[in-house]
C-alpha cells in the first residue's frame, strides 16, 4: 500500500507505517493526483501534465496560460480542470478543451467571493457519471464523457469537494456535508456534531464518510470527523491527533481506500496522519515536509 503526498517539492511516496520511499518529481511543485488503473496522473508546477507507469514519470501535455487545478482519470478518458473554470480532456499529447463544459447551465452564474475566476475543483466518478465541482459553481454531471452537462447542487452551497460512494454523491460545503441519494437530483445537508460546518474535504472509507470542517476560510477550530455513511450526525476524531488544527484541512488532502482499511491525511504545515480504523484512531506517519497540497492512497 501506498500513501502518496503531493507537496510543493516533488512527490513524497510512504507505505502505511510512515516509511518514506524515494522523492519522485524533486523540485517540482505537484499539486493534483489521480490514479487509472496502473497509471498515476499528476499536476506539475501549475501547468503540466505528467503520468507515470511504476516510478518513471513522462510529461504528456501543457496548459499555457491557465493553473491545473484538479484531475479526473475513468476508465475512458482523462479530464484536467483548471482556472477560469474550463474542463480539458487528454487527447494524444494535447489537452482539447470541453467545448459542452464551456456551454454549462448556469455558468454566467459562477463566480468567486473575492472577485477572480472561479475553477474546476474537483471530480469524483460513479458509474457512467462523471462529476465535476466548480468553486463557486455548484457541481456539473455528466453521463456522455462530457458530450452533455447536468447541474445538480445550488451554486450558492459553495462546495468544495465532491466525492461518490455506491448510492451517494457527496460535497463538502461551506454548510456542512451535502448528500445526494438520487445522483445529485436532490441533496440533504449533515452538520450535526461539527463544531463549525465549513467543510473542505471529504472521502468515503468502508460504511464511514470522513469530513474536514473548520469555522471558515482561513480555518480555526479544524478537524477531521467521521460519520456513518448512510445518515447521522458526525463525531470529531481525538485517539492519536491534536485537540485542534489551526489551518484548514484542504480539499483533496483526506483520502482512505474504499474497503475501509486505511486513511489519510496531510496538513499545511507538513504533518501526514493514518488510519487503519476508519478513523477511530490515528497515527502521526511523518512531519517536517513542505505543506501537502493533495493526499492519495492507494492500495
């Protein structure tokens, strides 16, 4: 098992002990990661694409001009989401843009509270369904490889990840935990037992879902809680972690592998936790790295 970091300083593989395996990607700023079947997807110093098969990396494409804000890799393509909120698809070793995504429903509508651009965030899959999250935007699903797009949650929810499970999409939101049962139709919102609801981000680990909240933007009173998946309130995880973490546990920064035998999480000041519980008890695996921009594990 692997539980990879993505830090401003290359790529920090360790296994589920803490054990750090060679630096990959040294002195390059790695900020989004997604795994296709054997190979693993990277953003690299803002505009590149780069993939790997084992530990030997290859660029594939360029973004000039725009931020690789996030990666989606299916089973058929791979899509690059970036700033000014456009969506990109890896065709050959080019990047073509969704001509449909920049056509969305709604996007008139998208925007940032501070005034810039807003972008594609993040992506989960579920089936056919590709969704993909635009901060502030909403969440866009589509069922065609992006030949149609659906906006499912109101953009105003301000979500900041989203994620599926079997049965469920799930957003984390500047009100708490939104969750859908209908493929993003119709949402519910969970907070209970959030100290502060702003949630940054989420990810499902065996029948429990994982959230970071904090009381806003610039953090305070950050934690990660777990909750059963299917209904309830949340409880926030204590055994092995400190009472509270100053700075926001980032979007894409929590991960766990979806049979629930471990978990993930890196902070802005070069802290990694795990878990082999679902989160009931953590371990510190390493401190003293650069701040981590993304956390995937993987089996």
């Amino acid at each position: 098992m692997r539980v990879l970091v993505a830090t401003q300083e290359g790529l920090h593989p360790f296994d589920d002990r803490g054990v750090a395996r060679p630096l990959q990607l040294a002195g390059r700023a790695v900020t989004g990661l997604a795994p296709r079947g054997p190979e693993l997807w990277a953003a690299v110093d803002g505009s590149e694409l780069w993939y790997a098969t084992g530990d030997e990396w290859n660029h594939v494409a360029d973004l000039p001009g725009l931020r690789i804000a996030s990666i989606a890799a299916t089973d058929t393509d791979v899509f690059a989401g970036s700033a000014e909120a456009r969506l990109f698809r890896v065709v050959g070793d080019r990047l073509e843009p969704v001509a449909a995504f920049d056509r969305a429903d709604g996007r008139s509508a998208w925007y940032t509270p501070w005034g810039e651009p807003p972008e594609t965030r993040s992506h989960s899959e579920w089936d056919d369904d590709l969704y993909v999250n635009v901060h502030v935007g909403g969440i866009q699903r589509t069922d065609d490889r992006g030949e149609h797009w659906t906006p499912t949650i109101d953009i105003d929810a301000d979500v900041h990840q989203v994620a599926t499970a079997e049965g469920f999409v799930l957003a984390a939101c500047a009100s708490g935990l939104a969750v859908s049962e209908d493929r993003g139709g119709t949402w519910i919102i969970r907070a209970d037992g959030l100290e502060a609801p702003y949630s940054r981000a989420v990810t499902v680990c065996g029948d429990v879902v994982l959230v970071s909240a904090s009381r806003g933007p610039r953090g305070g009173r950050s934690a990660v809680y777990r909750g059963a998946l299917a209904s309830g309130g949340f409880e926030r995880c204590r055994d092995g972690l400190p009472e509270w973490f100053d700075d926001n546990i980032d979007s894409s920064c929590l991960d766990a592998l979806p049979d629930g035998s471990f978990a993930a999480f890196g902070t802005s000041d070069g802290q990694l936790f795990g878990s082999r519980d679902a989160g009931s008890s953590w371990i510190e695996l390493a401190s003293g790295l650069p701040a981590v921009r993304h956390v995937l594990v993987l089996p």
